[in-house]
C-alpha cells in the first residue's frame, strides 16, 4: 500500500470513529432528556455511566490524529484535515460531559413529584442540539461549508430558547417560590442544552477553518 492510500485509509477509520462518538454523544443527548421527563432514574445512571465510551473514542481518535502527524508527514490540506478533527473531538467529548451533567441533575427530581411547568422547552432546545451536534460532524466528513454556516445561525434558536426558559422560571417563582429547587435545576440543565448548542458553533468554526485554512477570519493554515 502507498504511503497516500495508507493515509487515505486512516482517514476513512477516523472518520467512522467520528462518526460514532457523534452518535453517542447524540443518543446521550436523547436519552438524559428522556430520562428528565420520564423520571427515568435508571436511564439517568446508563447515560452517566456509558460516557466512558465517549472519552474512551476520544482518546482512539486523538491517538489516530497524532499517528497520522508523526508518520504520514501530511501536506497542508491532510495537516487542516487533522487538526480540525483533533479540535472537533475536544468538543465533542464535553458535549458529552454535559449529557451526563443533565442526566445526574435528572436524578434530583421525584418520580411523584409534577413539573412546576410545562415540560415543552427544553425537550426543544434538546432536539435543536442534538440535530447540530450529529450535522456539524457530516459537515466536517463532507467539507460542507454552508452546512457549517447553517448551522452557526442555528444556535440563535437555542440561545432564544434558553431566555424563554429562565424567563418562564422567573415568572413562575414570582408567585411559586416553594418551586425555587426544581426551578433551579431546570435553569441548570438548560443552560447544560445552551453549551452543548455553542460547543456545536466551535465544531463548525473548525469547519470552516478545514475548508478555507480561516478561522475567525484568520489565515492559519
């Protein structure tokens, strides 16, 4: 095998693994919001427990890129391609930690206790995110430029969202303050969906920075 097909198939087992972490980071997503409205306190534990295996990938997939560095001598096209995946799963692997974060804060509330509001929002801001996490990811394996663009203005949405949400909390303390716990955690774990929407944007920042060699309108590469 050449030395360009060996990369080119290092390449293709870097992205697969990509793509993987990127679906378990999206099923971790679906699952501790899942577990929020269900009060599901085992599903809460499996989505704590399973992000060992996105930390686990992200460490596969930083080895790769380092592999690829040392022995592969890559242009500055491949080093791009590299450094923006050795980027990407940075943020990816805190994606992660954050869907575990809502899943633990998921553990406070009762199976017998109600929602002090209507559970509609964050379900919301959780889709939004989720869809942004698993598309900046296509973006980056198929150099999709307006991809990354789209779905940078996409965080708009999330971050109005998250203002309706702490917004409703505020109101509703005003006249249920004995809600103050359960209003808090609900804040926590939509300002949780909030990172995990601009952890989303630095993916796409990198993608950008892969097809054009700019980011943040810097010429780096």
């Amino acid at each position: 095998m050449s030395a360009r097909a060996e990369y080119d198939h290092e390449l293709e087992e870097l992205h697969l693994e990509m793509i993987r972490m990127g679906g378990l980071i999206e099923e971790a997503i679906d699952k501790s919001i899942s577990a929020l409205g269900k009060r599901d306190h085992e599903m809460a534990k499996t989505v704590m427990e399973n992000d060992r295996q996105i930390d686990n990938l992200d460490h596969m997939i930083e080895s790769r890129c380092l592999s690829l560095l040392l022995r592969q001598q890559p242009v500055a096209s491949d080093l791009r391609a590299i450094s923006t995946a050795l980027k990407m799963v940075t943020d990816m692997e805190r994606i992660g930690d954050q869907a575990s974060d809502i899943a633990e804060v998921s553990l406070r509330f009762s199976p017998d206790t109600p929602f002090f509001k209507p559970f509609e929002h964050i379900p919301l801001m959780a889709r939004i995110v989720s869809s942004m996490v698993r598309e900046s990811i296509n973006a980056f394996i198929n150099s999709n430029l307006d991809a990354a663009r789209e779905i940078i203005c996409r965080d708009d949405e999330v971050d109005n969202l998250f203002e309706t949400v702490k917004q409703e909390i505020t109101d509703k303390l005003a006249h249920s303050p004995e809600c103050a716990n359960q209003a808090v955690d609900f804040l926590i774990i939509a300002k949780y969906l909030e990172r995990i929407g601009d952890h989303a944007v630095n993916i796409c920042g990198w993608v950008v920075f892969f097809v054009t060699g700019k980011h943040k309108d810097a010429k780096i590469i």
